[in-house]
C-alpha cells in the first residue's frame, strides 16, 4: 500500500474560533479548544485504501461535517461541541472529496457531495436528500466548485466534468444537468 507515502494528515483542520476539528482518517476526528486541550474524539470507520484518506471536516452552523467514504462509506454530522453523531448518509462510494456547502441565490443552503455514479445535494442540519444527478462512474477527488447555482463537479480516470444546476427535488439528471464533457481532472479541483 502506498499509504505510508502518504499518511493520514492531509485533510485540512478547520476552526470555529472556539476550537480546531482534524481529520485523520482510521484515527478518527478529533477537536481540540485552542488551548490544546483535547476536547473529543470520533471514529469514522476501520478501513483504508492505498492513499490513505483526504476529505477535510467543515462546519456548518454546530455541525462538524466529515466525508469518511474512504473509511465507511458514509458522510457524518457530528456536534461540535460533544463528537456525537447527528445524522448519518451511508453508501458514499469512492470519493475522497471534501463535501461542499453551497449557498443559493434565494438564501438556502445545499450541501453537495460528488461520489461514484452520483453527485448529490443534502440539507446541511438534517441530510436529509435534496436531489440527485447522475455523475462520474469512477472515484472522485476533486472538490465541487460552485457559482451562481451551478454546481462544477469533476474527477474520475477518464478526466470528466459535470454541470448541474443547484436548488432542484428528487432526480435531477434530466432536468438540472447542464451538460458533461470528457475534459477535467482526476485529482485537482478546479478555482
């Protein structure tokens, strides 16, 4: 496995101002006050893959939202005051992609997720399902890139990339994708 290239350090801490949250794959997500004191852990699940893992937590009003795919195929919302879990999603397959919250002009707020076979839009405070599309059949590192309510989601060995039109219900594949081309990247995301 190439995961000792690699490690379990490279996802990005964040911080409310009150206490820093990191990621380290296997090892769980932890918070810490900034003083260092240890304030919690979390496991996310047992197993691994070559590069190790790569989604980094964010937050979201008092929510730590972490992508453990990798670990569990499944996207967390712990509190970010205990560690306790939430909501859960389960069948997150093969993205190593931090998930990302999207603000539409009316105000609301999606979170989108890029995976194996699909991109989707959850209710940030809940998870509960807003809308899904078909995406790329590969794995997916790229994180989705958003503008104008238009969700940018790319990745996959075939270099593809994928325009959905945020704000829709239920399967939007036929009413909200804007279009797919076989130019992008499998890692990098785009700015």
């Amino acid at each position: 496995q190439r995961v000792a290239e690699h490690g379990y350090a490279t996802p990005t801490p964040c911080s409310d101002g009150e206490a820093v949250y990191a990621y380290f794959g296997v090892s769980g997500l932890v918070a810490y006050s900034l003083d260092g004191e240890l304030l919690w852990t979390a496991q996310t699940g047992t197993r691994t893959a070559g590069f190790g893992c790569a989604a980094s937590p964010i937050l979201y009003d008092e929510l730590v939202i972490q992508n453990a795919s990798i670990e569990a195929q499944t996207l967390f919302a712990f509190d970010k005051r205990t560690g306790k879990v939430v909501w859960k999603v389960e069948e997150i397959r093969s993205p190593w992609t931090t998930p990302t919250l999207v603000k539409l002009p009316d105000g609301r707020t999606e979170l989108i997720i890029n995976y194996k076979d699909w991109i989707v839009a959850l209710e940030p405070l809940t998870g509960q399902q807003l809308w899904k599309c078909s995406g790329i059949d590969d794995y997916v590192v790229p994180c989705v890139v958003a503008h104008d309510g238009i969700a940018y989601c790319l990745g996959g060995r075939q270099n593809r990339a994928i325009a959905v039109r945020c704000g829709g219900r239920g399967d939007v594949t036929d009413t909200h994708k804007l279009w797919q081309v076989t130019i992008g990247a499998n890692v990098t995301s785009p700015s």
